[in-house]
C-alpha cells in the first residue's frame, strides 16, 4: 500500500511519518521546494514536535518516505491520498480555499481507480461533498462510491505533540456513502494506535460516523465547546476582576465539578483552531447564539486587558509597554490569530509605544513583522504577559527595571522573584 500524504505541515508531516512508521509506503507532497528537500534529506522544517526528527530520519533512512513536488504523480502512484492542505482565513475568518482548491484539482488528475481520498482539514460543514468531491470526479472521470471513494476524517492533534495525540483521542471518520467511508475506516486502523481509554463511551480507535457532514461537524463542535468555555472562564475572570477576588483560584478550585472543562482566562484565545473554527460552524448554522456571544467575548478580551491597564497605571500616551509573548500559546512558535496583535492595536491607538519579546523570534523576525524587539532587562513602564512561554515562569525584577506594573494575562510570573514591583493579573486583585 502507498500512501499520499498532501500538505507537509506541521500536522501533515508527523501524520506521514506516522504511516511510514507503520512499515507503509508513503509520498509526501508539498508546493515548498525547500520544504521537500529538507524532508527528503531527513530534515525537520520545523520546530518543537516532540519526536519527530528521530522518527522522520528513520522512516527516511529505512525508505518509508518520500517527498516530491509533483502532487499529481504522487497521487498517481497512491492507494490513499491523505489532503492536510490548511485553509487560509482573513481577519475575518473568512475561508479562503484557494490552496487546497488547487491541491485538490492536482490530486484529481492524478486520481485511477480504487483510490481512496480523505480531507483532514478543517472544513465548514458539507465541504467535502459540496465543494471536493464534484471537482475529484469531474477531473478525473471516477465516480465515488464504485471507482474512487471519498471521506472526512479532521485532525484533531496540537503542534508539539501530535504523536501523542494520535493515539489519545479517537479517530473520527465519514464517507460520502457507505464504500467511502467503510474504506476510510479499515485505512486508520491500519496506521494509527491508540492509547486504551477507560473515560469514553465506547473504545478508543477509529469511530465510524457514517457520514461526512457528521464529521465535519464534530470537529467544528469540539473546537466551538472549547471556545465557549474560554468565554466563560473570562467571563467569571472579569467579574472576579471587579469584585478584586482571585479568578484563577476560583476557577482552579471549581476545576473538578461543575466546571471540568473551562479552561483558566488569559489575555486572548488565539492559533487557527479556538477562534477560527466556531466562524465555519456559525456559517451553516446562522441562528445560533452562544457560539457567536462566544467569539464576541473572546475577542474582546485585548481591549478590555488594555482597559484595564489604564485603569491601574493612569494614560497610556507616552509610555512604553512590553508585550511578552508574540505566538497564540506557550512554546509554540505560531502567530496566527494571536493576542498580541489587537494588544498591541490597542496600546498604540491609547499612544502608548509597544515593543515586543519573544524567545521564540529574532529580533530580525521581530522587526520584519513591522514590531519594535524588546530585549529582557531593557526598561519599560508596563509589561503584559501575553504568552505562557516557559521561560517567563523564571523572570525576576532584574529583568524589568524601571517597570512600574506588570500584567499577567497568562498567571505565569512568580510573584516571590519580581518584588517589589507590582503585580496585576486579570481577574485577580
């Protein structure tokens, strides 16, 4: 069996190296030039995925895998064609389908007979079937269900541990008919294994959903509950806020019952999925009300940690703000959708200058986004704590001299190391 893997992301080449992995032939495919020969010389483009660069030089030292910039003659050498081509959102989230529109008419020429092809990106529901599945069989001339068979089955992994993920949660599958997804199915199970999993319903492994609208929406569920939750943590976050109460232990101590799955309040919700993908849902699903009050919340959060920024320093004109922290989480070295963007919006707009750390960037990378580096130990008036990197768990007042009030939008400073400079967390008096 051959497998073609579409799209070498950061979800995409860990998922190829875990069908290699497998003893399986797999091809990846990708437009990068630069990505393909690194991939190919059993180089990792990326940083931070736990595991990867020992597994991907085995499975390309062993010959498992490939990489090729021919996408269409590397479905045609396929039994499988796996497509994790991201869709491209704007700043209002507005999918833009362009890349996997032209992956997907790629992989149609490409397409023979017997061939399976499954969509693991993140769709609005009824894409696959609506917007794919005419395009594979128009090109190519097959008919899906009896001459190729087409099925959703989304990622459901976080970049830095995808492996790990794999076999946490379930494997959520659908078909456009019965053929379709039967294949899907019998394919995951074949290259994927899974952690046992008391806590489900039903065993951990491949979960058939027969169709792929029900896997699109699952997805889109999962992220837009999660989205949800967010909105109310920082809603009891701000309440607790302006009744100077501690919202993090709050929230920590309800943490086991009734609310298990809220997650603690932070400056902003940011990556791809939280705050991008309850849009596609909210696209099919126009009536409905706690998802949108959801998004509002959420996005709202920067203004209203830069409000209260004011509140406790005085005006913000003229003053110089660290923001620390330009990637939407932790260790992680994404920028899309992150909270650093509207706060640094907003500082400027209140005429406050705002520079920006990062461990993550250069100061090179810094200034080729148009931002002013900071460097730890520099002064400042403020800082913000946008992003839990851990190395913020260890700064001390050495590395904010001359800063009169911080703000931990993430409850990552050790109070004990920054005295006796003071410290306001959101939701925290």
């Amino acid at each position: 069996m051959t497998t073609c893997v579409v799209g070498l992301g950061k979800i995409g080449l860990p998922l190829a190296v875990q069908i290699a992995s497998k003893g399986e032939q797999v091809i990846g495919a990708d437009i990068n030039d630069a990505v393909v020969t690194q991939v190919n010389n059993a180089e990792v483009p990326f940083p931070g995925e736990a595991d990867l660069p020992e597994l991907l030089q085995r499975v390309v030292n062993e010959g498992f895998l490939e990489a090729s910039t021919n996408t269409e003659e590397a479905v045609n050498r396929s039994d499988t064609v796996i497509v994790v081509v991201p869709v491209i959102v704007d700043e209002d989230s507005n999918p833009d389908f362009a890349g996997i529109d032209s992956a997907t008419h790629d992989i149609a020429r490409g397409l023979t007979a017997d061939t399976l092809v499954c969509y693991e990106t993140t769709l609005p529901i009824g894409t696959t079937r609506s917007r794919f599945a005419p395009v594979l069989q128009q090109v190519s001339g097959l008919t899906c269900g009896s001459d190729i068979f087409i099925a959703y089955s989304p990622e459901r992994v976080f970049s830095g541990r995808v492996f790990a993920d794999l076999r946490a949660y379930p494997k959520l599958v659908g078909g456009l008919d019965t053929a379709s997804t039967n294949r899907a199915v019998a394919f995951y199970e074949q290259v994927l294994d899974f952690n046992e999993r008391s806590d489900l319903s039903r065993p951990n492994g491949v979960w058939n959903l027969e169709k792929a609208e029900a896997a699109e929406m699952a997805k889109l569920a999962e992220t837009t509950y999660r989205n949800v939750n967010i909105a109310l943590a920082n809603e009891f976050a701000l309440h607790a806020q302006d009744l100077d109460l501690n919202a993090y232990s709050i929230i920590e101590a309800s943490n086991s019952q009734p609310f298990s799955h809220i997650h603690l309040p932070g400056v902003a919700v940011g990556g791809h999925c939280i705050p991008v993908y309850p849009k596609f849902y909210m696209q099919t699903d126009s009536e409905c009300t706690i998802p949108r009050a959801a998004v509002n919340l959420n996005e709202s959060m920067p203004a209203k940690v830069v409000k209260f920024t004011e509140e406790q320093y005085g005006p913000l004109k003229d003053t110089r703000i660290a923001v620390m922290g330009l990637t939407y989480r932790g260790d992680v070295k994404e920028t899309a959708f992150s909270g650093a963007f509207p706060l640094i919006k907003e500082i400027t707009e209140r005429g406050g200058t705002a520079v920006i750390h990062d461990p993550l960037f250069t100061e090179q990378e810094i200034l080729s986004l148009g931002l002013k580096p900071h460097r730890l130990g520099d002064p400042c008036d403020i800082a913000i704590i946008q992003a839990d990197h851990t190395l913020y768990s260890t700064l001390t007042s050495s590395d904010f001299p001359e800063t009169k009030l911080i703000i931990d939008g993430r409850n990552i400073i050790d109070e004990t190391k920054v005295n006796p400079i003071i410290v306001n967390v959101l939701g925290k008096g």
